[in-house]
C-alpha cells in the first residue's frame, strides 16, 4: 500500500472514529460506571466487532448483504433491537446512594470483564450502518494490484488503533465526571441521557435505508 493511500485512510479513519456513535456512547457509558482499566475490555470488544466488519466488507460479503434485502433486514432489526434493549436497561436502571463502586452506584450491573468483551462486540457487529460504510469506503483505499490480504491486514491495524485510542479518550472523558455525578439525581440523569441515546440510535437504525 502506498503512503499517500495510508495517509489518507488514517485520516478517514480518524473522522469515523470520532464521529460520536453507539460505541462511543457505551466506552463513555462504562468509563463513567468501571473508570478507564476496565472499560478496556468493553473496548476490546468493540474492536472484535470493528474487525468482523472490515474483513467481512473487504472480503466482498458486504457487498452482498447491501444487495440482499433480506439479509440487509435481519442485520439492521437485530442490531437496532439490541441497542434499543440496552439503551432501556441504561434508563431503568435503578440508582442508590453509594459512595464506593461507580458502577453500583449508577445501578449498572457489575459486569465482568467477558460480559464487558461480550457487549462492546455485540454493539458494533449489529450495526448495519458500519457494514453499509466499510462496503463503500474500502474499496476506495484497496488497489487490485496488490495483495488483498495485505492490505486488509493493514488498514484493519489502523482501523483498530485509532478506535481504541479514541475510544479509551472517551472513557476517560466520561471517568473525569465520577467526582461530578454524587447525587442520585444526577446519576439517574446520567442513566437516562445515555440510555436515551443508545434508545435514539437503535431507532434510527429501524428507518436506516440502503442507499442506491
């Protein structure tokens, strides 16, 4: 892969990683109720299901699933059911006054670290939308004269680490605010402003429309 080409899917990278989304939402989500160290598993489940996506657009299958209606359909329906499902358990979760464990204070169950792996990965691979985009974006950085598997090689490691760095920045965004959220009434706050994003974003998906 040429330089110029890398450069400019770092820099692609970079506007995809920070647009805030479903994943941003849950490192800050878990960085707020875990703090930064053990938000990392969540993160590295999001970049599990970063990694499906990618080399599932750029192996061709991506493509396919934009052309099958069907199969277009179950993806997006899972993935907007998943998020709505935890956005509604993010804004009913019950909050007490608790001045130890962040995450028993915002009523968030204390998840282990799999279960945190488990959700981070489930959040990005349902999501239509990141199939939808790699489908279109990577045959743009992908020149059919060099190996394919190369290339997916890295431009998978770019994707991967910029996420992760940005991810990890929201996480600790959100940790700063532990110090800020004492009162029951603003970590019940908290819990609604994320769940209702996460309820939004899984709605949205239900009207998400292939483009032509």
């Amino acid at each position: 892969m040429d330089l110029h080409v890398w450069l400019a899917f770092l820099v692609a990278s970079c506007v995809i990683a920070v647009s805030p989304g479903s994943g941003a939402v849950l490192s800050m989500s878990h960085g707020l109720c875990y703090g930064v160290r053990r938000t990392t598993a969540t993160i590295v489940g999001l970049q599990l299901g970063l990694a499906v996506i990618l080399l599932v657009a750029g192996l061709g299958v991506g493509a396919v699933l934009t052309a099958s209606a069907t199969a277009f359909t179950v993806i997006k329906v899972v993935g907007a059911c998943y998020l709505l499902w935890l956005g509604w358990r993010q804004w009913r979760a019950p909050v007490a006054k608790v001045d130890g464990d962040a995450a028993q204070a915002t009523g968030e169950p204390d998840l282990t670290a799999p279960q945190r792996v488990l959700r981070g990965f489930l959040t990005n691979v349902t999501n239509p939308k990141g199939i939808v985009f790699m489908a279109a974006v990577l045959p743009q950085f992908i020149q059919p004269t060099r190996p394919l598997w190369l290339q997916l090689l890295v431009l998978l490691a770019t994707t991967v680490m910029v996420d992760v760095t940005v991810m990890h920045g929201y996480a600790w965004l959100a940790a700063r605010l532990q110090g800020v959220l004492r009162s029951v009434r603003a970590r019940r706050a908290q819990n609604r402003v994320f769940g209702g994003v996460l309820m939004a974003m899984g709605a949205f998906l239900f009207m998400f429309k292939r483009s032509a």
